[in-house]
C-alpha cells in the first residue's frame, strides 16, 4: 500500500471518507451539527483539482505550500495536491499569535502561502506577501500537471512546527506511511472505524495520529471546524463513531456533556496523549469505552501505547503515575545515563528513540538533518536553543531529552 489516495478512490470510489459537520451558520444552536458526506471519489478529485490551481499558479516539485486554516475538509485536499505535485505541504496553526506566526518562516521560505479569510489578519504578520486565499484558489485557472507517485521517500512531503511555531520537522512520505501502518497495528484501525477529529490538522496527533491513518486504512474522518465538545457527542452518536485519540482536556470536555455516558455508547477503544485525570477516566470506565495511553513528540507522532486490553493491569504502573506502554511497532526505545550509556533492564534515563516512525529530521534554512548530516553542528545552532522541547537527531537514535523509567516488565512512564 501506499498514501495514495487516487488508489483508495479507484477501490472504493462511494465509501464515505469524510463527514464535515461543521455548523453551516455561525450562531446555529448548541449540538447542531451539517453533516456533509464527501467520498473518497470525490475527495481525490478535489485534490486533483487543488493540484491544478496550485500548478496554475507556479508551484512545483520540490515547492513549500503553507496553508493557514481551521479543520477544513480543503487541508487534506490540499495535502494530498501537492502529494502529487511533489510538493511539502506545511499547515500552519492558526493559534499562532502575530508575534509566534513569523517563526517557521525563519527556516522555511515557502512558494505560496493559502489561507481561509477568517485568518486574515495572522496572515498579515506572515513575512511573506504571496498568498492566496481559499476562495482565490478556487477561482484560479487549472493547469494540467503530471502527478507524481508521491516523493518515493526522497523530498519532505510534509513539514510541521512546534507549539510555539518552532522547531520545524520534515515528514518523508516513507516515514508518513509506517506511522499510518503502527496506528493501524498498535490501535487495530480498519475500514469499517468512524473517527471523529478533536485536535487540529496542523498538530501532529491531529494529522498524522488521527486523520491520516483514518483514512489509510479506508475508514471515515469525521471533520469539525473548530472542536466542540456539544458538537462532537452529537455527531459520535449520530454516525456511531468507534475510535477516539484526543488529549485530556478535549476528552475530559467530553465527559462533561450531557448523557456523555449514553451517547459514546458506539465507541469502543479511546486514546489519550499521555496522562488523563482519574476522574475522567472513570468517565470512560463507568461508559464501559476502554481508554489507552499514549505518548507521542512531534518528531515521533506516536512511540508508545498502552494495550486496551491491559489498561489496568498493575504492571501498567510504576511508581505514582501510569506508564504510557511500550513501543509501538517500528519505533525502539532505549533509555541512557547522562555519559550516554545504554541501561538495560528496570532504569531511569533519558529516552531515546529509533525506526521508521520518526521524522527525517529539524528542518533549517538548509534542509532538514537528514539531508544535512555533514552540518548537524550548524543545524543544532543558536537560531534553536529557545526552544526547551526540541531534542536531537543523531546517526541512528533520536535522543528526545525527556526523562524516563522502565519498568521490570518493559513498559515506559514519564518522569
């Protein structure tokens, strides 16, 4: 298999792969939902389209394409475009502030940037004057253009920044794909699995956790704009929704709807990124929906989880808080002491990660480290040390900073 969603259109051309229910008005009544259906027929066809206004307008292989956007059914239309033009799709979050927005643009200089009109006044304080908005690239001219069968893992297919706008890692679309394929083996995904989106499709968990492995498998993304938990419970009961992966607090916003616990009665696995408070997850236990932990960077979208079917199991716990499991298939994990040594066996060290999973690397003005081994002293320069969470690439291993245990049993917990 492959990304290719032209392939998933040509084997099930009527399966549902979206389900926008985003409110059609701005001021519709709480729990009001548009349920708009789009296939995976036609969303490749909106991405061929989106790829012909993106030719039309110069971008090509090799090119950056920024878009600027709430949840919209367009972000993976335009992700797969410039799959197929070639091109990095970067998603900048539009939680960005004025002041935050202009720091991918410091390693980054893209062709063209796209946005949705409401972000007009972020775009603003976007160093970079060629943009076009959503509604504008529609009405661009279409050029016919020869599709690519992805990067062949060479070219970044996707870039994604940090919270605060930096650092920024490049994606290959190889490294893309084995992270769909560990979801799939880890969470047991399928085509017949409804997932509703509650983080944004500029965040990892958002994109690469949730709707890209959603729809590599052939199951259905249920897209709001913006999450609303009212929102959200309305549509998990309305399309049976039966997976989850979120952080605490949208999951915990959940909780505190009304007749939660009758309304998520289809869902039968949740993920959390990392730690959930007991009192939510009681939530979820009383509603009989198995939770898992998980725990995630941006430079590795998921590194390990708990089993569903052990969540409570003791050896799932060590000291006071819970483990977030073991690793996810094609992800290694070791821990190592502060002269660099490997421990083994019950330790606590610094964690450091491995496999096909992780990013190819931090992207700077020359590329990202891994097509700048030769540089890596340059790459890890000055223009980087605000950032407290960024970690280091080497040769093989990933070393995240992060400290952790491991438990006689093999599983991982933060420290």
């Amino acid at each position: 298999m492959t990304l290719s969603l032209a392939r998933r259109a040509e084997r099930f051309p009527g399966r549902t792969a979206v389900v926008d229910i985003s409110e059609e008005r701005l001021y519709a009544p709480a729990e009001t939902i548009h349920e708009h259906r789009i296939s995976y027929g036609e969303l490749s066809a909106m991405a061929t389209r989106t790829a012909e206004h993106l030719s039309a307008l110069e971008v090509d292989t090799g090119d950056v394409v920024c878009l600027v956007t709430r949840n919209r059914v367009a972000s993976l239309a335009c992700f797969f475009a410039c799959r197929r033009l070639g091109a990095t799709f970067f998603p900048i979050s539009h939680w960005l502030t004025p002041a935050s927005v202009e720091r991918p643009f410091d390693v980054v200089d893209p062709a063209l940037v796209v946005s949705e009109a409401a972000q007009r006044d972020l775009v603003r304080s976007i160093p970079f004057d060629r943009s076009v908005t959503l509604e504008e690239l529609a009405e661009a001219d279409r050029d016919p253009f020869e599709a690519t069968d992805g990067s062949g893992g060479e070219l970044p297919l996707l870039f994604l920044h940090g919270d605060d706008g930096r650092p920024v890692v490049g994606y290959s679309e190889r490294a893309l794909e084995w992270n769909c394929i560990s979801t799939l083996v880890a969470w047991g995904l399928s085509g017949d699995d409804v997932v509703p989106l509650v983080t944004p499709l500029s965040a990892v968990d958002g994109l690469v956790r949730a709707a890209l492995s959603t729809l590599y498998v052939g199951g259905t993304l249920l897209l709001d704009r913006a999450f609303d938990p009212g929102d959200t419970l309305t549509a998990i009961e309305a399309e049976d929704a039966t997976f989850l992966a979120g952080r605490n607090q949208g999951l915990s916003d959940l909780t505190a709807e009304s007749g939660f616990a009758d309304r998520v009665g289809s869902l039968e696995r949740v993920v959390v990124e990392g730690s959930m408070d007991d009192e939510v997850h009681e939530r979820y236990r009383e509603a009989g929906v198995p939770v898992a932990r998980a725990y995630g960077r941006l430079e590795c979208p998921t590194a390990f989880s708990q089993s569903f079917a052990t969540d409570t199991d003791a050896d799932e716990t060590a000291g006071d808080e819970p483990s977030v499991g073991r690793p996810v298939p094609d992800c290694r994990a070791r821990l190592v002491s502060d002269d660099g040594s490997v421990l083994e066996g019950e330790a606590d060290g610094r964690l450091e990660l491995s496999g096909a999973v992780l990013a190819d690397g931090y992207v700077s003005a020359a590329g990202t480290d891994d097509e700048n081994r030769d540089e890596s002293a340059a790459i890890q320069s000055d223009e980087h040390e605000d950032t407290g969470d960024r970690g280091q690439f080497g040769d093989d291993w990933f070393n995240t900073g992060d400290q952790f245990s491991r438990t006689a049993g093999g599983t991982y917990q933060p420290r």
